[in-house]
C-alpha cells in the first residue's frame, strides 16, 4: 500500500499543471523564488545568472520563478539585485527571458520594491538613497532599526 502511494506521488510530480493565467506547466517541479544578487554592479543580469537559469530550465523543472527584480534602483533589497527600470540592459534581459528557449520550462519574472525593507546604503551607484513605503514607521528587526 505505501508502494502505491509513493507511485502516486511521484506520478502526480510529472502531471501538468494548468494555472488560472493560461499557462499550463508541463510538470509540477518549480525553482522558487529566491535572491541570487547575480547581476552587475549595474543592476544587469550576469552571464552567471543567465547560466544558472539556463541549467535550471535543462534540468526538467516545469517552472522557473526568479528571484527579486527590481524596479527602483534607488531601493534594493540586496546587492547586486536585477534592475529593469528602463531600457539600459535590454540585451542581457533578453538572454535571461530566453533561457527556457528549446525546453518545456516556464519562466516568470518577479517584480520587487522592497519598501521600507530597504537596508541603507543598498542601491546602484551614484544614485540618491530615498526610502520609501506605506508608512513612515521604521522596521525593526531584532530589536535593531536596521531598516528605515
């Protein structure tokens, strides 16, 4: 009987899986969202992350979910984060949107600001440092106001 389960649940990994978007995910393995900070000093994508993303979607996973892209380059959650805040790294977004290409992976970019969630000094270069969110009452983490 557990046998059969274990086949069941193993069976049920392979099965396609359709969202409510449209998108029908050939398998129900996935790459969660995560925070590489693999790109530039910049905010462009790295051919390392390109590579990285790249083996994932060879590796048989249904889906590809990225990790933060930010949309402020003035309020990073971590260095070295994605920016898309204009056209200036077009090219290097559009090797990183192709890397499912030839596979049955799906791959969906993650939007981020992160608010008030924005560590001091985390943003591109040359670039003023002005927090901003929802409420004007700093984060405490661990007793400390790191995040303000």
């Amino acid at each position: 009987m557990n046998e059969n389960r274990t086949t069941l649940r193993r069976n049920a990994l392979s099965e396609p899986l359709a969202l409510r978007s449209g998108i029908t995910l050939p398998n129900r393995l996935a790459k969660a969202a995560t925070s590489e900070h693999l790109a530039d000093r910049r905010g462009a994508p790295t051919n390392q992350l390109i590579t990285a993303y790249r083996a994932l979607a060879l590796s048989g996973a249904g889906l590809l979910i990225s990790g933060n892209v930010m949309v402020d380059g003035a309020a990073l959650e971590a260095p070295r984060n994605v920016v898309i805040e204009d056209e200036q790294h077009r090219e290097q977004l559009r090797e990183w949107a192709a890397v499912t290409e030839g596979t049955d992976a799906k791959f969906i970019l993650q939007l981020s600001h992160p608010g008030r969630q924005t560590m001091r000094g985390n943003r591109l270069p040359g670039r003023r440092h002005d927090v901003v969110g929802p409420s004007e009452v700093p984060l405490a983490v661990g007793g400390n106001r790191l995040f303000q």
